[in-house]
C-alpha cells in the first residue's frame, strides 16, 4: 500500500506480465527488457514493448547477462566456456551481433552516452580488467587493470569509471577491514584510486550521478545493511538508511529507489525512494512477494519478482509498475 496521509482503497500497481523470471531489468524509450538468468553463463534475454505489454508479445532476444538497454539495442555478454566471454547486439529475436571477445569471466557492463564500459576477471591469476567497447563498433581498448581481486559491479559518468573489487577472491592474503572496495579510474586509465574499503561485502549494482555515488554495504548480520553516499568532489561519505535485503537501485534526477525484502516481517516486500535533496526513506509501496530487480523511466517505476530458478518450472515470477505521479503523491 501507498504510505501518505490518503491512504487507496486498492493497490494502485498494475501488473503487467507473469509466468517470467526476472532477474536484471534494464529499460530504454520504447522497450522492457530483462534477463532470466542469475549466473554469467547467460540464460533467455527478453523484451517486451511499453506499448504493447502482454505475455504473449513477448520476445526472447537470445542469451546473455546483466543486460544494458541503449536506444534500441540490447547489450550483453555470454560465456562460451569458464575462460572467455563474448559482448553482444542484440536488436531483433535471433539477431545477435557479436562485438567483441575477451579472456576471463563474470563480466558486468555500464555506459555513456559513446561506449560501453566492461569487467573481465581471470580466476587462475585474480586478475580484474576494466575495458572500454565504443557504441560505433570500433575495437575495444583495456582502461585498467587491479591486480588480486574481482571486479563486479561496475557504474560510468562524467570522465570517470567506478567498480567494486571482492579481495575475497584474491590469490593474495586480505586483512579483514579489505573484503570489498570500491575504486575509480579516469576513462583514459592511469592507477585506480579507492574510494571506500569494508571488512563487509558491497551489494547490489551501485549508481552514480554528476555528483555522488550511492551503494548498499551488507552487515554481518543476515540481511542487513546500510545505504550509503559518497560525495565525487568531496569524497565525504554519508549513512542514508538502514535497509534489509536490498536487491536492486534505480535512480532519477530527483529520487534513488530501491527495492527491499525481509522474509521475518509481513508484507515481505518494499518498493522505496529517498530523495536527492536530503530527507528520510519513503515507503511507496509494500508487496506481498520480495521484489528483486528495478527500474525508472519518466513516467514508471517498474520492479520484477523472480521464481525459484532452480527448479524447472521456475518462470513464476512477475513484472509489475507504478506511475511515478502516484509514487510522489502528486
């Protein structure tokens, strides 16, 4: 339900599709897009029409993960075996382009507005690199290289390039206050910088703007974590919120949204948004099944619940929206 002084005699959320698994959900002007599938060997990639949002009219695009939407176009990567990965296109059902090969694995993508930023890590040498794959179809150029650690998450803006690094799967003996870090780079490469360092570990994907960085740093205690800031200019860091299971962040120029589950409490699910200029979490929406992945467009927040993946019948999950006005309380 909505939390505000007027309280809806009805869910104002629309669901949209059933029968998927949703696990990373990434929108353009015109699509819905997701992937099914939670580890990198790539799983179904699909999309759907903001226009003409029903089951049936749903398109599988091929296989990949954690995809990116840009003006039409899907990217993603697969995994031909454990020691290669391949960036794709994907613009039509059966139309994949492959747009590049790289040694290593577990790759995760962000973009500007000319490129596509990517993570590789070699599991026999704990080596991460970040490359840089040019929109135009151009060759792809490596930006930097960390040594002893993984990289996963990965965020782009304004010159610069941000990842987080698990010194948990380092070859190289960590000290406890290192589990997880979060560095940056300037787009043309040069020695990485750390912005943050945590005995815990850093999660979901983290976000950035023209001026902070946000993120979630999982306590040890199951489950639970804090939202945090992290200024580009100044490098002071901030405590948003004490959250639980965070599984997604979405962000707009007004709002970071994020979506939360906590399987002790009823209702189990939480669609939440903080604003930019200061102020405390908002409740917009509780929901009976913890969602997993989330997005924003300028009229929606759009969210997915994902089914058991581990069974075959695992296409039990959702795709839901609410109208931002709505959400605001306009």
């Amino acid at each position: 339900m909505l939390v505000g002084a007027c309280q809806p005699a009805a869910d104002p959320s629309e669901l949209l599709l059933t029968n998927i698994a949703p696990t990373f959900l990434t929108l353009d002007k015109t699509a819905i897009y997701w992937s099914e599938a939670p580890n990198p060997g790539g799983g179904p990639l699909k999309r759907v029409k903001k226009d003409k949002i029903q089951d049936a009219d749903v398109e599988a695009l091929g296989l990949g993960f954690d995809p990116l939407a840009i003006d039409g176009m899907l990217y993603s990567t697969t995994e031909p075996d454990s020691k290669t990965l391949t960036l794709n296109r994907y613009q039509a059902p059966g139309d994949v382009e492959p747009m590049a090969t790289f040694q290593g694995s577990n790759s995760f993508l962000a973009a500007d507005h000319q490129n596509i930023y990517l993570t590789t890590f070699d599991s026999d040498t704990s080596v991460s690199q970040i490359w840089v794959q040019p929109l135009d179809g151009t060759p792809a150029s490596l930006v930097v290289t960390d040594a002893d650690t993984e990289a996963s998450f990965v965020a782009a803006g304004d010159g610069e390039v941000f990842w987080i690094s698990h010194l948990s799967r380092s070859k190289a003996p960590a000290p406890e206050s290192m589990r997880t870090a979060i560095k940056k780079v300037g787009f043309t490469g040069g020695v990485p910088a750390t912005l943050f360092e945590s005995p815990d570990y850093i999660f979901p994907r983290f976000l950035v703007n023209s001026d902070s960085l946000f993120f979630v740093v999982w306590n040890r205690a199951p489950r639970l974590g804090t939202l945090f800031k992290i200024d580009r200019h100044s490098g002071a860091m901030i405590s948003l919120a004490e959250v639980s299971d965070v599984s997604d962040l979405a962000l707009d120029s007004d709002n970071l949204y994020w979506v939360e589950s906590d399987l002790r409490a009823e209702p189990r699910g939480m669609i939440r948004r903080l604003p930019l200029q200061g102020g405390s979490p908002i409740t917009i929406l509780s929901t009976k099944v913890g969602p997993n992945t989330i997005a924003v467009d300028d009229m929606y927040i759009y969210w997915g619940t994902a089914g058991d993946v581990r069974t075959p019948d695992h296409e039990a999950g959702t795709l839901s929206r609410l109208l931002k006005k709505v959400a605001l309380g306009l």
